[in-house]
C-alpha cells in the first residue's frame, strides 16, 4: 500500500513532539504520522512507500521523524524532493529516501511499487509503469542496506 501526501510534511507531522520523550522506535512508530492521518500507525504494513510532494521532513531537525518511519516498516519514502536535514538523518539511520518528480501524481493507495536501488528504478507493478531516480553512490547504499551511519561504522571498525 502507498500512503500519499502533498507537499511540505514536516517533522512535526511525521512524529509530533509530545512524542519527543522517547527514542524508542517501537514507541515512535504507535504515532507516526498521526496528526497527519490517523489511519497511518493504525494500518501501516512492512514493505509500504511513503509517496510525497516537494520538501518532505521540512521543519525541526529530529532524528526521531525518519526513525518513526523506518520503525512502521516503510520500505521507501519516494518524494519531489527532501528538506536537506531529514535527508542526511534518513541515511544516517538507513531509511530509503528516493526523489522522483513525476510518481505522486501518478500512483494510487494501492498500486504496487517494486523498486531497484542499484538501478535506480521504481516500478508501478499495478499501470505498468517505470520512473528513473539518482541511485546512491555505493558507500551510501551499503550504508543504508546495512541499517544506517552506526552499523556501517560498526563494520568499518570490525567491531
């Protein structure tokens, strides 16, 4: 399923601050999103996209809104384009953010999207549809397939 949203979803919306007091990711992802749609935490699956409009984690600079949707299961948050803070701090903790320009205004809620990382290539299973996006260079994908900066660094290290 795809959970689709318009433009300049902040922080705020993504993981209201009355939550800030936890870092818990299985707290977080209880109301994610929740004061942008109620349905969200409610309904979520793993394997889900998140698909947007322009300027997606706009606002305050919390680690907690990309760790709230990676916690839901989100396989991906596709957007137009990303507040520069939430981009570095999704990486930072290996959720897969992806900019396309054209997706939001074709997809449906329940369209299926298949997606190729390494290709940089979203398919729309469901109208036989296929959008190109910028793949991350190699160390960052490997960073983000290996869960996030900690992980990574972890390995690096061989600890």
């Amino acid at each position: 399923m795809n959970w689709i949203y318009g433009d300049n979803v902040d922080t705020d919306v993504i993981i209201p601050a009355r939550y800030l007091n936890s870092k818990e990711a299985d707290e977080l992802k209880k109301h994610c999103m929740e004061d942008i749609d109620t349905e969200f935490s409610k309904n979520v699956k793993s394997g889900d996209c998140i698909i947007v409009g322009e300027n997606f984690g706009c606002g305050s600079s919390r680690e907690h809104a990309p760790l709230a949707i990676k916690a839901s299961g989100i396989k991906a948050v596709i957007a137009k384009s990303f507040a520069r803070i939430f981009y570095r701090n999704a990486i930072n903790i290996g959720l897969v953010i992806i900019e396309n320009s054209k997706i939001q205004s074709e997809v449906d809620r329940n369209d299926v999207i298949e997606l190729d990382l390494n290709d940089g290539k979203i398919y729309n299973k469901s109208k036989d549809k296929e959008y190109n996006f910028q793949p991350y260079p190699a160390e960052i994908q490997y960073m983000v397939e290996v869960g996030g900066l900690v992980e990574y660094t972890k390995k690096k290290l061989g600890i």
